[in-house]
C-alpha cells in the first residue's frame, strides 16, 4: 500500500456510499456537500463507489453534480463504471447465466436467500428481511418469481446470498476459499455475501477508471467503511477508514477519519486537499 503524504496533491477521491459519504438516514450533509463542491471546484474528481446498482447511485451524484464535474459512478461493486456526463458505461462485468444456475444452487445447499438484479427490479423466489433490506436502500422494488434462474434472461453483474451475519461471516471465508478461481466474494454488509466476476473489486475498478484517466494512484484518496471497500483503500494512494468502520478496516488503512454522522468525509477533504488543520 502506498502510504499517506500531506504533500502530495490528490487528484482524486473516491467515496463508499452507505455509513460512509451518507449519514443514518441516507442523507448528505450540508457541510459535507460543500466541501465536496470546493473539491470539485478546484479540479479533484469525486467518484461515488458502491456495491450499489447504478440507478440507485445517480440522484446522489446529481445531488453532488457530478455530471457538471465531468465524474463517474462505480456501482455493483466495481461492475460498472458509469460516465455521469454522458450516462455511458465505460466498463462492464458480469457473471454468465451459468454462473446464476451454479449461486442459485449453491445458496439453496446452504441454506441461504438469493436475489439479483434484472433491469430496476430485485428478483427473488422468497422475500425476507434482508432483501427487504436491500429495497430500502436502493429504492428498487422486489419482484418474487417462482423460479431465480428462468427469471434472469441476460448476464448480470452480480448475485447476492443474503442471511444472518452470524452465517454468512464464516460461509464468506469458506467461499472465498472455495470459488477463488470463479469469482470474487465478499460481505458488503453483515448480512450480504456479493457474487461478481472474479478479479472484480472497487479497487481494480479504481485502476481500470484511473488509467483512463491519467491519474497516478498516488493521487487518489479512498474512503469507505466496510469489508467491500478494503481493496480501495488499500490500494489509494491515502485509503481512509471511517470512525465507524470494524477494527480490521481500521487496521489496514493509512488514515482513520470521524463517522459517518461527524462529517468524516469533509474532515478528510479539508486536512488532505486543503491543508486545514
């Protein structure tokens, strides 16, 4: 990992979502927005990154202005790479439909929920609370089908197992054992274990978007506070944790931020971009 500089000039800031550029309530807040409005200003891209499906990801960056600025959306994960200015994607991964056959199975042995996404919808064979969750995060409505594998007609960018942190804490260190040559597996939140193409991340997505871009990953600054954002973080040039993020996040980055509800984000924007004190 590259190691924080204050010298340096950053380029570049890339923010998770959900506990970390939002507060509880999804919201951005006021000071926040405006630092992140003087970062842009003075020429620093500010690239939202969740695992979130892109459609849930576009009021944020238009609330933040993102298409004016000329930035990108990095939603599922790192499966997309979206042009805010254009609406064009300028990258894409996805699983095969035999990949949706082989998860759909799998989840049923183990005993856990599944769900996808197909078009602005959430499928699913059985409701429950997690994908519920899910909905009310995104904002995308869930439709149950009687059969998950019929139900998604095209290759999409990621599936997700959903159940009790508890079980999928140890089913995520399992599988990322087991399918290490098939995908990349790993918990966005305690309760979601995500299924992308394997070699997919936030982080080298980060890369594949900063090559295009002609940005040193010296000059980029990542900050999120869970277990999918630790490939960015640890491959900025500056990977923040959140105040709220887990001891072991908090371990492997350079830098430890305030939470999400203490206007961490600002905080990082105003000591590493401008110098503040």
């Amino acid at each position: 990992m590259f190691r924080a500089n204050n010298t340096m000039t950053y380029k570049m800031i890339v923010l998770d979502l959900d506990d970390t550029l939002l507060r509880d309530d999804h919201t951005i807040s006021p000071h926040t927005k405006e630092m992140l409005f003087k970062a842009q200003d003075a020429g620093v891209k500010v690239v939202l990154a969740s695992g979130r499906p892109t459609y849930a990801m576009r009021d944020l960056g238009d609330e933040l202005h993102l298409p004016d600025y000329g930035s990108y959306l990095l939603s599922f994960n790192g499966g997309r790479i979206t042009n805010c200015q254009t609406n064009e994607d300028i990258f894409s991964s996805t699983l095969t439909l035999d990949d949706v056959r082989f998860l759909k199975n799998l989840s049923e042995k183990e005993q856990v929920f599944i769900h996808t996404y197909v078009g602005d919808n959430i499928i699913t064979e059985k409701n429950n609370k997690y994908t519920t969750i899910e909905a009310d995060i995104t904002g995308l409505p869930i439709t149950v089908v009687d059969d998950f594998v019929k139900a998604v007609p095209v290759p999409p960018v990621k599936v997700l197992m959903v159940e009790a942190p508890e079980k999928l804490k140890p089913l995520e260190k399992r599988l990322q054992q087991e399918l290490s040559e098939r995908f990349s597996v790993l918990r966005s939140k305690p309760y979601f274990l995500e299924f992308t193409e394997k070699g997919i991340t936030k982080g080298t997505t980060i890369d594949h978007l900063i090559k295009q871009l002609g940005i040193k990953r010296e000059e980029v600054i990542a900050i999120g506070d869970s277990y999918n954002d630790q490939s960015m973080i640890e491959f900025a040039g500056l990977g923040v944790a959140m105040g709220n993020a887990p001891e072991d996040i908090k371990a492997i980055s350079d830098y430890v931020t305030k939470s999400n509800m203490e206007d961490g984000v600002a905080h990082v924007v105003g000591k590493f971009i401008f110098g503040e004190v």
